[in-house]
C-alpha cells in the first residue's frame, strides 16, 4: 500500500473542520478491515459464486435452501467481526457535529457495534429476519435451525431482513436521505463502489444542493467525478486522520 497523500488528508480535514451539518454514506469497504467481505472485486465471492446472484428475489424464489446457506454463513461470521477504526472515528464526528446523517448500505451493524447512535440502513440488516409475505419479524438470532424456516404466524417462508435487487428501499430511510442530501454543508462518501443505485446518486444529489463532497476509497470510483476532494486509503486508517 503507498503512502497516503497528505495535501488530500489536509483537503478533506478542512473541508470535514469548517463544517456542523455532516452527512456520510458508507459502503462495504469501511467493514472490509474488520474481515467483512466487499461485494465487488477479489472479495466478493462465496463457495465460487458471485454474491450478487444470491442477492435476489429470484435467487431465494427459485432455491430459497441455497439462498439461506449464504445469509446463515453471513450471519454466523457476524459474530466473529468487531467494528474497526474507521467506525469509531464516524462516532467521534457524530458526537461534535450539530447535526449528523450516517446512511448505510452495510447490513453487518457494525456502526451500531461501534457506537453511532442513530444509524439510517439503506439495505436493511442481517440482524433480523421477516416473513416474505405477511409483517411478522424476529431477530435473526431467533432464527429456527431448520434449512427453509417457515413464518411461525403465517405459514410462508421467512427470509433475511435485507433489500434485495429489484426491491424497493425502505421508506423511511430513503426520507432520511433525503433530508440529510437537501441540508449537509458536507457529504462524507466511504468505501463504496458507487454503483447500486439509488445511493450511487446521493453524492451527485447532495453536490447538486450546495454539499461538497468528500470520498474515501482504496480506488477511483463514478463518485470521484463528483467529489471535492478523494483519499485514495484504508479507511480505517484514512478516517481517524481526517475526521479529527
Ligand atoms: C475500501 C476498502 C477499505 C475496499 N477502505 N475503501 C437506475 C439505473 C440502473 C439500475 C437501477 C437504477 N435504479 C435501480 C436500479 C436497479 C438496482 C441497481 O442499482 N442496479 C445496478 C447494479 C445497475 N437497484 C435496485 O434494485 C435497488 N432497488 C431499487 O432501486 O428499487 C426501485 C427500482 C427497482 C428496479 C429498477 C428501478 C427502480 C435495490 C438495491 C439493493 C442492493 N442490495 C445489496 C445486497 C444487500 C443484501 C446483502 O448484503 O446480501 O446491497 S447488493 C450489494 O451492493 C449490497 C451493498 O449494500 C451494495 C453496494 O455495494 P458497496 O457497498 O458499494 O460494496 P462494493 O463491494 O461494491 O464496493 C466496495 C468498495 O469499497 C470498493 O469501491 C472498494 O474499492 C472499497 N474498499 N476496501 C476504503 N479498506
Ligand atoms: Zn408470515
């Protein structure tokens, strides 16, 4: 790994220092230094198959058996992993800021492990399971043993509480984004690859409402084009630097 480039650490401190109203979104890469594996890339396979294709309402339709021995695998590593650096310094800035927006894509809980205290998840949490037809819902911990847990209220399958391509985001949480976009004076982006919409847009939205943009990343990403300044690092390494 190079050395990280100081005048872009020194860029993003500032830019982070002379701001109170601060929202950030993250994405696989702040838990990837916790063990967590990232989507794309190297990393983002399981048993030899793309993770993205269990990703899916039809995936789970098709062989819902295969679909939870992927999630059972993710859910019990969860247990393994603890938040890092770059999930504490998120709690830090939290704390000094007037107002604060973390939006997740993560569904590992880590930025609840490490502290933050109001936390919006874009793509829901392995943290629990729901039923996929009626509103029944329990911790994943609840979960029964068996290979397709049935609804112990209606008879259909249960599933993870996560999003899923072709599903719509949780309400509520797209709201908060939106709120946070329309009145960040700044908009913290980190380790995401930009390119699962609708949150590949946020940084382009904010931008485009007053905010300016500062990403963090191992590499170049469609969010650099709109980003003020981008620290190309690890971000556990990057954050505790820049947020103070
Ligand atoms: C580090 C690092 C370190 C590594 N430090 N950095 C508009 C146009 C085209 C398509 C669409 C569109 N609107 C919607 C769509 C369809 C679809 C979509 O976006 N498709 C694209 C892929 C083309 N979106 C949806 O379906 C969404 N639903 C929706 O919009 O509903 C309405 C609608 C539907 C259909 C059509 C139109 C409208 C739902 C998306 C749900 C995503 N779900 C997943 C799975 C969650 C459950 C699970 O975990 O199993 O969410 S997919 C997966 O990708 C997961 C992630 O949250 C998400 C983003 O991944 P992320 O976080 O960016 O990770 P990576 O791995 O991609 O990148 C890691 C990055 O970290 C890299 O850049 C590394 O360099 C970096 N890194 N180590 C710093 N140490
Ligand atoms: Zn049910």
């Amino acid at each position: 790994m190079s050395a990280l480039d100081e005048r872009d650490l020194a860029a993003a401190a500032d830019l982070l220092s002379d701001a109170s109203r601060i929202a950030v979104m993250t994405g696989a890469g702040i838990s990837a230094e916790s063990g967590v594996p990232t989507f794309r890339g190297a990393g983002g396979f399981w048993r030899g198959r793309s993770a993205m294709d269990l990703a899916t309402p039809q995936a789970f339709n098709r062989d819902p058996e295969d679909v939870w021995k992927f999630y059972r695998y993710r859910i019990d590593g969860l247990s393994r992993v603890e938040p890092n650096a770059g999930h504490r310094a998120l709690v830090s800035l939290e704390r000094r800021c007037e107002r604060f927006w973390l939006i997740t894509q993560n569904v590992d809980g880590l930025h609840h492990a490490a502290g933050s205290e109001r936390v919006i998840e874009l793509h829901g949490t392995l943290a629990e399971v729901r039923c996929r037809v009626c509103a029944y819902r329990c911790p994943s911990s609840e979960l029964p043993d068996d290979p397709v847990p049935g609804c112990p209220s209606c008879g259909d399958l249960l599933r993870p509480a996560v999003v899923w391509f072709g599903e719509d985001l949780p309400r509520a949480a797209l709201a908060e984004a939106d709120e946070a976009m329309a009145h960040c004076e700044v908009m913290l982006v980190v380790g995401t690859s930009g390119l699962v919409e609708p949150a590949a847009s946020f940084a382009r939205w904010a931008r485009s409402r007053g905010a300016s943009i500062v990403e963090v990343n191992l590499e170049t990403t469609p969010i650099s084009s709109v980003a003020d300044v981008s620290v190309f690092g690890p971000a556990g390494e990057v954050l505790p630097r820049i947020v103070g």
